[in-house]
C-alpha cells in the first residue's frame, strides 16, 4: 500500500495510473476504521482496478469542537486494517493541506432543504464541512466511483447534490450498514461507550426494527413518539426519532402506504452522539 501526504504526489501517481485505463475507487474516511469502513474497502475492491482510501479528520464539519477533540485517532491500526484489507493507496494529508490560506473553492455550497433537517438542524454547518472536503477530495481523487456508507443517510444524499452542483463525474455507490450481531451499527463511536452504554446501545437498533415492524399506512406520529420515548426510557437524550420521504428527506406524519420511507434515529448516551437509520420498505 502507498502512502500519500502530498496532493502533488497522489495526482502524479494516479495521473499514471489513469493513463492505462484503470477505474479508480476512492473510500473516504476519519480513520478509527472498523469493518463497516472495511466494507466499503471490499466494494471498492470487487468493482474497480485501485482503491483510494482517505483518512482526515475534517475538522470543518465539527460543529462541536468538543467533539472534533475527543474523536478518535488509531493511525497505526487503521493502516494495518487497511493492508490487510488489500487497499491500493492512502492518503493522509494534514489540515494545511486540505486547506491552505488560498482557495480557488466555494465558500459555502447551496444544499437548500437537506440542510435544515435532521443532522442538518441539530449540527449546524455541519453538511457545508463535510461539502468542504468532499469537494477537494473528489477533485484531488477524480474517482470514477466513490464508496459511502448508508449508515450516513443525509450526508450520502448531500454528496449526492454536491456531485450534481459541481458537475464531477464521479458515480456515487452506497454501501449497506454494516452492523455488530446485536444489530448496533458499526461507528468509530462505539469505541467511547461504557461497557453499560454499549449494552444499552442497541436500543436504537430495535426502536428501528420497531417501527418497521408496526409500519402501517395512514398516521405515523404515535409510532415516532413510542420510537423516542423508548429510548428516552434507555437514557437516552433523542435528537430525533423521523420518519422521512427516503428520496427526498421531506418528513412525514401519515404515510401513504407507497411511498419509500425511511426512519432516522440520532440520541445519545453520556455524551456519545450516535446515529443509524433503516428503510422502512423495500
Ligand atoms: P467516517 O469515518 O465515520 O466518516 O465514515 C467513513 C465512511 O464509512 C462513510 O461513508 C460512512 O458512511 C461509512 N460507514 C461508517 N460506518 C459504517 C457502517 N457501519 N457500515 C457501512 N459503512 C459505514
């Protein structure tokens, strides 16, 4: 596996590379890898020639700087993680890098409704950081695929709008969430939970098979309300527990019975902030 820190580099190589036809794959990532990640690797792996994976701690989409401080950094495993998972190239710049004082980029991205609901409303600027480096990336990268997870429902559909706002070619493959046997989703998270809160973690799992299983056409509100009182009775602090149009994120409060839905949960446990969500139909 070659490692990268320079953008300069990392196009000079895949420049070469290009030039014999190669589809490239690019992985994305914060590091603290686990299998999910590792999913992502192996789709990767199975549809294109190279796989690109980033490791940066984009602080621009910490709303919290809090948060961007207690995140997880475990470079050593990650690297070995990812050889054993057969990844072509990484690439580890610094913030200078990513961001240096001059920028021919966009200073703000127009996400319009994405925005303003759920992860949008509860982490301000949020979606416009991960917008931020997501632009740069896929323009250093120039994948023809980029590997995201549906574990991060709302961001893959913002990186989906800002591929249509930029024009960048590169295709956008969702992966499935890739979940522990008790059905927590995986997340680099999970790794600041207690023995206890990682136990009562998989609440949220249930709250959405839950919901699934109790799905019916017309009014949806009670079933919300009993998905977040749930877990509230967890200990839970919710953030929100949604039922949403899964094209377009518009929430809803009676379905249809046709319409694909999906549900979103985001609560935390002792300040460990976790999100998930599942399709409410197929
Ligand atoms: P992160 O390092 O948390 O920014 O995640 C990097 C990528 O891995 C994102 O596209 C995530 O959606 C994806 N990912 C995170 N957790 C999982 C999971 N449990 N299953 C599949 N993909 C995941």
């Amino acid at each position: 596996m070659l490692i990268f820190h320079h953008i300069k580099d990392l196009r000079q190589f895949l420049l070469n590379k290009r030039s014999v036809h190669s589809q490239i794959g690019f992985v994305p990532t914060m590091g603290a890898l686990h299998q999910g990640h590792l999913s992502l690797i192996e789709q990767s792996r199975m549809q294109t020639d190279l796989t690109v994976c980033s490791i940066f701690v984009n602080p621009a989409q910490f709303n919290d700087p809090k948060d961007f401080e207690k995140y997880p950094v475990t470079l050593d495993r990650d690297i070995q993680l990812l050889l054993s998972a057969g990844t072509d190239v990484l690439f580890l710049p610094d913030v200078q890098e990513m961001y240096p004082a001059e920028s021919d980029y966009p200073s703000s991205y127009e996400l319009g409704y994405t925005e303003t609901v759920l992860e949008g409303a509860y982490r301000p600027g949020h979606f416009q950081g991960v917008c931020k480096v997501m632009h740069r990336l896929l323009k250093i990268v120039e994948a023809d695929i980029v590997f995201m997870g549906q574990k991060d429902f709302q961001q893959c559909m913002v990186v989906q709008q800002l591929l249509s706002l930029t024009g960048i070619k590169t295709k956008l493959n969702i992966v499935p969430t890739l979940r522990e046997t008790d059905g927590l989703a995986m997340s680099s998270r999970n790794m600041r939970l207690g023995d206890q809160d990682r136990q009562t973690a998989v609440s949220i799992y249930e709250a959405l098979m839950q919901m699934k299983s109790q799905l019916q056409a017309g009014d949806v509100v009670q079933l919300k309300k009993a998905a977040s009182d749930f877990l509230t009775a967890k200990g839970f602090k919710v953030d929100y527990a949604e039922l949403a149009n899964a094209h377009t994120l518009k929430l809803i409060d009676t379905w249809n019975g046709k319409d694909s839905i999906v549900a979103l949960i985001a609560a935390s446990l002792n300040d460990v902030r976790l999100i998930d969500n599942m399709m409410m139909t197929s």
